[in-house]
C-alpha cells in the first residue's frame, strides 16, 4: 500500500510538465491577455469551485468507490441558501441572514452526503447506481423548490467572490486550505489509513476489523459538506443558484482527479496532485475558449473535448492500474514459490 501511497515521481513531473507547456503556450498565443494578474485572479476563482468537486471525487476514489450526485448537491445547497437567505433577511441583519443562509446550506449537503454513504454501506450495492439515484433525487428536490427557476441571492453572499488575499482570490484560498486538510488526514492519520486499506481490498479491511461502514459514512457526509461549500462558492461568484449550473462540472472533476492519479479502482493516489489537475484543467479550458471563441458550438465542442480526455484517461489508468496489480501478484507469488521451494530446517 505504501507504493500506491508514494506513485511514480514520473506522474509528478509529467503533470507539472503538461502546466508549463499549457501555459507557455497559451501566453504566446494570447501575450495581452494571458499572462496578466487579472486572467489568473479569474481563472484561479473558476478552479476553486471545481477543484473542491475534484476533491470530492478523489475521496471516494480512495476508498474504491464514486460519488456522481456532487453537482446535484452542490446546487441543491446553493439554492437552499438563496432561499434561507431570503426568508431571513427582513428579520435579521444581512451578515446574520448570510452566515445562517451558509450554515443551511453546509446541513444540506452533509445530510445529503450522509445519505448516500448510509445506502452504499447498507445496501452494499456499487456507488454508482446509489449516487446516480440520489442525484436524480437532489435535482427532483431542487427542481420542486424553485419551479425550475434561477433563485438570485440577497445580503453579503457575495463578499467572498470579491475578496482576494495575497493577490488569489478567497475562493482559492478556501480549496487549497480544504486540499492541504484532507490531503494530511488521507496521508497521517488513522482514518486516512483506513480509507487506503478499505480501496485496496473491502474484504481485507473488514478481516482487519476496520470500521469500513463507518469510514465510507463519514467519507461520503465529508464529500456533501465539500460540494455544499463549491456550491456556496459559485452561488457567491454569480449571486444565482439553479438546478442546471455546473452541468459539466462532474465530468470535468473525474478527469481532474484521475489526472491527477487517484485510481478509481480504489486504495491510490494523493489528493494534493488534484491542485496541479485542476491548474491543467483550467488552462485547457482557457485554450479551448481562445481557439473557439465565441463560434456558436463552443459548449458542444468544450463537451466533447471532456468526454473524449475522459475516456483516454480513463483508458490509460485502468491500463496502468491492471498492470500494477499484477505486478504486485506476480511478486507475491514469486515470494509464496521461494517459501515453499525453501528447504526445511534440520
């Protein structure tokens, strides 16, 4: 578990790589533009949203499992905080009506995070049916709260999107801090060696009298709470919540954290890696804008660049993935032959 833990420094480099050239590249096609503080203050508040769905992603992946309702979730917290927010304000002051309106919104998707890890540890059926059927729920729930309408905010929600500190936009300050607190408690902690043990093998985890129903519970409440807080932040950037925002984010979030090396298959990867995915996925996405521009069928093409990288990476790191375990196999039976062809002592 260890190797899976540590990766190829090859991966590191290969990624960091892929940043450079995407943004050299990108400041000599567009030198005005590009390469200027503003651009970054703007591309650094789009990463922030998605990175945190990424983040989502990537803990599921660790303990072998998925969690495709964390869009519906995030605008389901988004819109539960427009809506509280607006019931509260004539009676309180706008801070209290704002902070309260958040808190509301963090309730709904730990609950709704809660849910899902409660069917999947049950039920032990795979994620994906699970979060698919909650995620049709969750949008179903929206949808009733709003009549399929844009809700627009009221108070201070928009106080984060125009904040900055050291020159990075709040909002990214918010990811990284998230990244740097799950990436510690995936690699120091108990709990995080739990979550590792459990992608590797269930069966073993459950041999080893790890709490495996209450570590995928808490994984899954944990992904809730992360997509309420990306949904807080687009709701903050746009002052407007809807059931329809972000529709492209899941996919975009899966490529970033399997880019980043989290092995859907479970049990690898480190989650700090999603920060350099998401820079990459930004300045994709920035190329694709450039080189589009404002053609009519840049929202079609955008999605068929995602889907097609998706399906190659995907491709690849099961490859890699199948390769990697049957390497460990073959070493453990090489050690199993070499015991057993041992002599005896005398």
């Amino acid at each position: 578990m260890n190797d899976a833990r540590l990766g190829p420094r090859a991966q590191v480099w290969t990624l960091i790589a892929l940043v450079v050239v995407l943004a050299v590249s990108l400041s000599i096609m567009a030198p005005n533009t590009f390469p200027t503080i503003l651009n970054m203050q703007s591309m650094m508040g789009q990463i922030a949203p998605l990175g945190i769905l990424a983040i989502c992603i990537g803990i599921t992946f660790l303990i072998g499992g998925i969690d495709l309702s964390v869009v519906a979730v995030a605008n389901t917290a988004a819109i539960t905080a427009a809506l509280v927010g607006e019931a509260l304000l004539p009676s309180m002051g706008s801070t209290l009506a704002t902070v309260l309106a958040g808190i509301a919104a963090l309730i709904v998707g730990a609950a709704a995070g809660a849910i899902n890890g409660f069917l999947i540890a049950t039920l032990r059926v795979h994620p994906i049916p699970i979060t698919l059927g909650t995620m049709s729920v969750y949008l179903g729930i929206s949808t009733g709260l709003t009549k399929g309408a844009t809700v627009y905010g009221s108070g201070n929600a928009g106080v984060i999107a125009t904040t900055t500190v050291a020159l990075m936009p709040m909002s990214f300050v918010i990811f990284l801090l998230l990244l740097a607190g799950f990436t510690l408690v995936t690699l120091k902690t108990r709990f995080g060696f739990h979550m590792y043990t459990i992608g590797e093998s269930n069966k073993v985890a459950r041999f080893a009298r790890i709490p495996v129903d209450r570590t995928i519970l808490v994984v899954y409440a944990s992904s809730g709470v992360l997509a309420s807080i990306a949904g807080l932040l687009m709701f903050a950037s746009t002052n407007a919540a809807n059931v329809s925002f972000a529709s492209s984010y899941l996919m975009q979030a899966i490529l970033i954290a399997v880019i980043a090396g989290m092995d859907p298959y479970g049990g690898a990867g480190r989650l700090w890696m999603i920060a350099i995915g998401a820079i990459a996925m930004q300045e994709l996405q920035t190329g694709i804008n450039m080189v589009l521009g404002s053609w009519s069928g840049s929202a079609f093409a955008s999605n068929f660049v995602w889907g097609v990288l998706l399906i190659a990476v995907l491709g690849f790191s099961t490859w890699l993935s199948h390769r990697k375990r049957d390497a460990r196999e073959e070493e453990a039976e090489k050690a199993l032959d070499a015991d057993t062809s041992a002599p005896a002592p005398a």
